[in-house]
C-alpha cells in the first residue's frame, strides 16, 4: 500500500510562496500519477494539479501559472511550488496517489491519499 506524508504548509501571507512536498513510501513510486488537491472549511475537495507518469502536468485553472508540479522518482517525493498566494488558496492541502499513470481531476481516480498539510494565506 502507497503511504504518502504531505510536509511544507503554513502561515504565510499574501504574495509569499511556498513549496509542498508529498513523501512516498514505496519503490514504485514512479508507477503512479500524483495529485494534488485542496479542501477549504465547507467547501468540496478540488483538483490543484497532478503529473503524470510521464512527466506532464496539468492544473486547474484557479492557480494555472502560479504553481508548478514536479516529481523526483529517486526520492519518492512529489513537490507542489505555489508562488503569488491569496487568501482564496487557503485549505488543507492534499497529494494522492492515482490509480494509474495517469492524471485525473477527479477525486475517484486516487487511490491512496495524504494526512494533508495546512496552507494559510493572510492578506
């Protein structure tokens, strides 16, 4: 079973940047696309991005060019790089495991997930 530890949130205030990284634990690491989704207080959990196996991202368009996805396979780990934060990017956020080499916008296609980390954004 695909153990994943997200790491990197915190307080932080408008404009500032952060750089999330989810943590792997097993060697096939690389099999799986990865996700990266967001939950705000009384709202639905929503797709950030995800890379697939191949390398390719996607994001959604709420933070399409302020984030960037990428993946070291040698280390298992997943990194989230969120620059230009708003308040509105404030939720607990979320890295999955897909249950392919593929990326999917929906939470269906995730198979393992992530504790979450805390991302708070002052203006």
């Amino acid at each position: 079973q695909v153990q994943l530890v997200e790491s990197g949130g915190g307080l932080v205030q408008a404009g500032d940047s952060l750089r999330l990284s989810c943590a792997a634990s097993e060697r096939t690491f690389s099999s799986h696309a990865m996700g990266w989704f967001r939950q705000a207080p009384g709202k639905d959990r929503e797709f950030v991005g995800g890379i697939s196996w191949s390398g390719d991202s996607i994001y959604a368009d709420s933070v399409k060019g302020r984030c960037t996805i990428s993946r070291d396979n040698t280390k298992n780990t997943v990194y989230l790089q969120m620059n230009s934060l708003k308040p509105e990017d404030t939720a607990v956020y979320y890295c999955a495991a897909s249950r392919t080499r593929y990326v999917s916008k929906n939470t269906a296609g995730y198979a393992y997930w992530g504790q979450g980390t805390q991302v708070t954004v002052s203006s």
